[in-house]
C-alpha cells in the first residue's frame, strides 16, 4: 500500500509537469518530491519506526539505487516500446515496488 501511495504521489506531480517540462526533467522531479513523501510515509505509517536524521540521511540511497534503474526503463519503455510518456512511468512502478519495498525496509527497520 505505501509503495502504491507513494506511486500515485509521484505520478500525480510527474503528470501535472510533463504539460510544462521534458518528461525526464518532469519524472526526475517527481522522484525527489516521491522521496521525501516515502520518507514521512513509511517511517511512520508502513513500518512504524521513530524519525530520525541519520534515518533520513541514508533513505535516499534506496531512491538513487531506483532511480537509476527507473529512468533507463523509462527510455525504453517510451522509446523502444512506444508506451506513451503519459503512461510509461506506471509500468516502471510497476517493476520498482518491490524493489523499493525491500531497500526501504533495510534502511527503516535495521538497527543503526
């Protein structure tokens, strides 16, 4: 659920950008709004664990991890496939939640 939440989040701010901006520009926004929404999200919802800075500071590595392997699916989704820019982000996520799920859960719940 919170990886779908946190989808929908993106999408929503990837999509009112793409009208403006190129599309990687747009997706690349959407990831660092999609990171600190994750952040606030899961520590506090998903697994239940205290906020902390160094929490925090480590949770991006998660998202530079996806990102990467995201924006490279992105390209060949839309320009190999020919998914629409509207669309190709959904079919990413769709490969990337359990991914992320799994990464989060190592930063979150590990003892520091």
């Amino acid at each position: 659920m919170g990886g779908g939440l946190n989808t929908l989040f993106s999408y929503i701010v990837y999509y009112l950008l793409i009208a403006h901006i190129y599309y990687q520009y747009a997706f690349f926004i959407s990831y660092i709004a999609g990171i600190f929404f994750s952040y606030i999200f899961n520590t506090c919802i998903v697994f239940r664990v205290p906020l902390s800075i160094i929490k925090f500071l480590k949770f991006p590595a998660v998202y530079i991890v996806q990102y990467s392997v995201s924006a490279i699916l992105l390209k060949q989704v839309i320009e190999k496939i020919g998914v629409s820019i509207t669309f190709a982000p959904i079919i990413v996520a769709i490969f990337m939640i359990p991914l992320t799920y799994v990464l989060t859960r190592f930063i979150l719940v590990k003892k520091i």
